[in-house]
C-alpha cells in the first residue's frame, strides 16, 4: 500500500470498518444474556455460557476501540494530517503505516 495514495489508504481503512462490522454482526448472539432457568441450562452449561459472554463482551470493545482508530485515521486522512505524527508532528515511517493504518504516532513517541 503506497500511504501517500490516500484513495488507496482510504480504501483500506474502509475495508478494515468492514470487517469489524461483520464482526459485530456475528458477535452479537453471544453477547445476549443468559437464562437463568437452571431446569433448561445445567450449572456447568450456564458458567459455560456466561463465560462465553464475557469473551464476545471483551470481543466486541476490542472492535470498538479498533473501531476509533480507523475512525480518526480517517479524520486525520480528511485534515491532511495523515501520516504525520500526533505527538511530534514528524512523519511516521511509511512500512509502520503500512503494518497498521490506523497509527497515529511515529515508532519513537508511542514507545514513550
């Protein structure tokens, strides 16, 4: 991916939204709350199933949070300040933005 075709990086960062909201749409059956009828769920089925809420829980605010990235990685696209670190100001190198689009401080302010 060339980061100074921002069609392209826009493309991208869209398809990577897309992606997230197929995740969202799958994710959400085992988001929905657990029956507490212990006739039809067994105990050991029920903590099973509430375990596995939690995890599409964490899941999902993981999407979300990935989500704003992209999000103000298309904001900063929109300002022309994409590419440009949000901490210094310098450029952020081209192969980190490649490996993650959504980047918004160069390898030197984010490890600090």
């Amino acid at each position: 991916m060339d980061v100074t075709d921002t069609g392209a990086v826009r493309a991208r960062l869209e398809a990577l939204l897309a992606e997230l909201d197929a995740g969202d749409a799958r994710g959400r059956g085992g988001q929905e709350t657990v029956a507490l009828d212990q006739q039809a769920v067994g105990r050991l089925s029920r903590q099973d199933a509430l375990m596995s809420q939690s995890m599409a829980r964490a899941t999902q605010a993981r999407r979300d949070a990935e989500r704003r990235r992209l999000t103000a990685a298309l904001a900063r696209l929109e300002d022309g300040e994409y590419g440009y670190c949000e901490a210094c100001g310098e450029p952020i190198a081209p192969r980190r933005l490649e490996l993650d689009p959504a980047a918004a401080r160069c390898v030197g302010c984010a490890g600090g």
